[in-house]
C-alpha cells in the first residue's frame, strides 16, 4: 500500500555527458549533476559546453527531473575574474541549484541568480549540525554531509537543523577524508580538489627500507600485488530505508565518468529500492533481490561505509585493484529498422549465437532470451552471423520490441 506520508529521498544521479543523462532521466533520476567545462570537479571527463547545459537543463525540465551543476572546484585568487566570465556565460541557464565548496562561488553565484539554491559539496566535509547551520545561514538550501559520519550523528544533524541532507548511497569512496586528499598531487602532480585526481590510491605499492632506496619489497595483499589505499566501494541500497526514515532529502549517486549502462543498471536498482520503500515493500527478499541486481554491474567489493562499519578494516580489504566483472555489457538500443519493424542494437562487446541475453530496460524487470539468430546490418547488405563484434549494428528477433535505453548483458 502506498503510504503518501512517507518520506521518499530525492534520486540524485550524475551525467558525464547528454547521452549519458538521458539514461538518467530514463531510468528514474529525479534529478542529475553534471559539470561545465571549468570549476567543476571532474575536470578530465567529458563534462558539457554551455550550449550542452542549456540542453540538458530544458531537456531534464521538460520530464520533470531537477538539474544541478558542480562548481565545486577551489578556486585560487587569480581565478576568480575568469570564475565571474564563466558565471556570467552560464548565467541565464535556470539550474535547480548549484553544487558549490568554495564560498567565493556562493557569493558570486548572487550576483546571476535571484535567490540561487545553493547546495553544499561533499568536498567541503561537513560533520556537524553547527556547520549545517552556518551554511544555511549563508544561504545553503542543501547540504551534501561527509561521507566520514556515523549513522547516530546523521540523525541527530538532521534533528537539529531544517535544511536538506543529502548522502552519497553508491560509488567510489575515496580512502582519505573527502576534500582533504592531496595523495594524488604528491603522486602525480594532479590536484584531486581541483578536478585533476589520479587515483593514485588505486595504485600499486611496495615496501622500500629507508636504507636501501631502490630496493623494493613485494608485500601480498592477494595474488597481484598490494594495494594499500584501495578503498571498497560504497553501496547503502540495503539501508535505504533507514535513511529515508532518518529524514534524508536526496540519495546521491557517484560516477560522472561512468559509462550509461552503469548509470542504468545502478539507477535502475535505486529507483526500484525507493518504489518498494514508497509501497511499503522493502523487504528482505526485495533487498536481496536488487543487490543482485547491483553485482552485475561492474564494480568493486561493496561496502556499507563509516557510516555504518565499526571496523573500518572493511574499507580496504578489497581483492586487488580491479573491478568485479559478473556480467558482460554486449549492447544497446540504437533505434529502430524499417525493414524488419525491429529494434536496432548497437553491439559493445562480442557475443555469439547460443548464449543467453539479458535485457534491462527503464522500469521492467530484466528478461532472459537466448539469441538464436544474429542478423548484422552493413549499409544494404544485410546478413546473418553467429557473432556479432563491437560496434556492429544488429536486429536480434529474439530479443523482440525493447523500449529505448534498453541495454544488454550476459552473464560471465
Ligand atoms: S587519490 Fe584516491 S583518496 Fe585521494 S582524492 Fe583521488 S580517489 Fe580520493
């Protein structure tokens, strides 16, 4: 039964570029972040032009979903007349708010906007509800908390102030406190605070004695090596309705370098997590089921985080740097043929005839198929094969009539 009183987080989901927010909003954003191409910190990504932001904003308007651009990077004494060009350049895109660390931009953003919804990054760490407050009263409509507080200090934070909380639910965690890693711009010159990281915590490392410089000793984590700063990834979708309990305002999702079958099988498993909460049917079974859902898409050992771990060991005890690969992205939904009144599919990886498709699409549970014909489509000349490769475009009958954004898998 649908209980109306229920407080339901706002779905919050990153776009690393037009194509890949269109999955977002597809799959059951109910709002995106995304980056223009300067103070934003995910400055090596694709990120969006101004005409692009205009796009995604009145594209995301037109179904409903709020959009959110990160001018979070610091910004550095001789930035900040370029920082107002850009301001001034994007000022007249009507952005739902604005993800903000360094307090120049907070105040700069004023002079653009009438009464700007200003929301407080992850970068900035905020811990405590003195901080929550003072934010707010330099005009923060949202606070996006540190990843680094326990679960006890979320809910007596919320008790304590009136303006919204938001959590990061899902992604990478970085090993250091959030805002405050400099491992990367020790390592590689890059400044993780300014969009550049390296993710040298991923990186591989040896022991060297003070002594003997040069000299590297290998030490076993697993059987590839040892990687000390490696962090788990962060999943809460089994704590959800704690959260939303707690009075938590939006649920975010991390990865603007994600590609759009990660966004839509992770969207997808978070907005069904939030239906079944909304519906009062988040059950064992439900969580058990939607966790599956998350292990076939790529990702690293999952961890419930600080901010419900006692032991952080946890944290990094991961297999290696690499990520678990259960299932085998091998296509998407790429329009329509004429000719055979079928969808086209844009191959991602080989797949042959014989082996078992699975397909996702935007709010249905997933369908099995075995493909038993694989028709390639090249200019005029179609025909069969029992191998599709990368960036062929087939018509899979057996797949039948998928929606739009379906993508398509196949287990390991
Ligand atoms: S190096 Fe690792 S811990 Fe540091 S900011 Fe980058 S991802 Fe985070």
């Amino acid at each position: 039964m649908v209980n109306d009183n229920k407080n339901i987080p706002e779905l919050l989901v990153p776009a690393g570029n037009l194509k890949i927010l269109e999955y977002a909003v597809a799959y059951g954003a109910d709002a995106v972040y995304m980056g223009g191409k300067e103070f934003n910190l995910r400055s090596l990504g694709d990120n969006f032009s101004r005409d692009e932001l205009e796009k995604a904003v009145s594209y995301c308007h037109k179904k409903n979903v709020k959009t959110y651009i990160t001018l979070n990077s610091i910004i550095f004494e001789n930035e900040i007349k370029k920082l107002i060009e850009y301001l001034n350049t994007i000022s007249n895109i009507q952005f739902d708010g604005f993800i903000i660390s360094d307090p120049a931009v907070l105040k700069l953003l004023n002079n653009f906007y009438k009464k700007p919804n200003i929301h407080i990054s992850t970068q900035v760490n905020v811990t405590n509800s003195m901080s929550v407050n003072l934010y707010k009263e330099l005009g923060a409509k949202r606070i996006n908390i540190a990843r680094e507080i326990k679960f006890n200090d979320l809910k007596e934070i919320i008790k304590k102030t009136d303006i919204e909380i938001e959590i990061f639910v899902h992604g990478a965690l970085c090993i250091s406190y959030s805002g405050r890693c400099m491992l990367s711009k020790y390592m590689a010159g890059r400044d993780a605070n300014r969009g550049e990281c390296a993710h040298s915590c991923r990186w591989k490392y040896y022991l060297m004695e003070e002594e003997r410089p040069n000299l590297f000793f290998n030490i076993i984590q697993d059987n590839k090596g040892t990687f000390i700063y490696n962090s788990r990834d962060l999943c809460l979708l089994d704590k959800l309705d704690l959260l939303a309990d707690a009075g938590v305002s939006a649920f975010k999702i991390e990865g603007r370098m994600k590609t759009e079958s990660y966004i839509a099988q992770t969207v997808w498993a978070y907005r069904k997590a939030l239906d079944y909460i909304k519906n009062d049917e988040f059950d064992k079974d439900k969580k058990a089921f939607l966790m599956n859902e998350l292990n076939k898409c790529s990702h690293r050992n999952y961890t419930s985080g600080f901010m419900f771990l006692n032991n952080y060991k946890e944290l990094e005890d991961n297999e290696g740097v690499g990520y678990i690969k259960n299932y085998r992205f091998v296509g998407l939904y790429n329009g329509k043929s004429e000719k055979y009144g079928l969808p086209l599919v844009l191959v991602k990886n080989q797949f042959k005839t014989g082996e078992n498709i699975e397909i996702l699409e935007p709010q249905k549970l997933p369908k099995e198929v075995r493909i038993r014909e694989i028709i390639i489509i090249k200019n005029n000349t179609d025909f069969t094969s029992g191998t599709a490769n990368p960036n062929d475009t087939v018509v899979l009958r057996d797949v039948g009539d998928i929606n739009p954004y379906a993508i398509l898998r196949i287990k390991e």
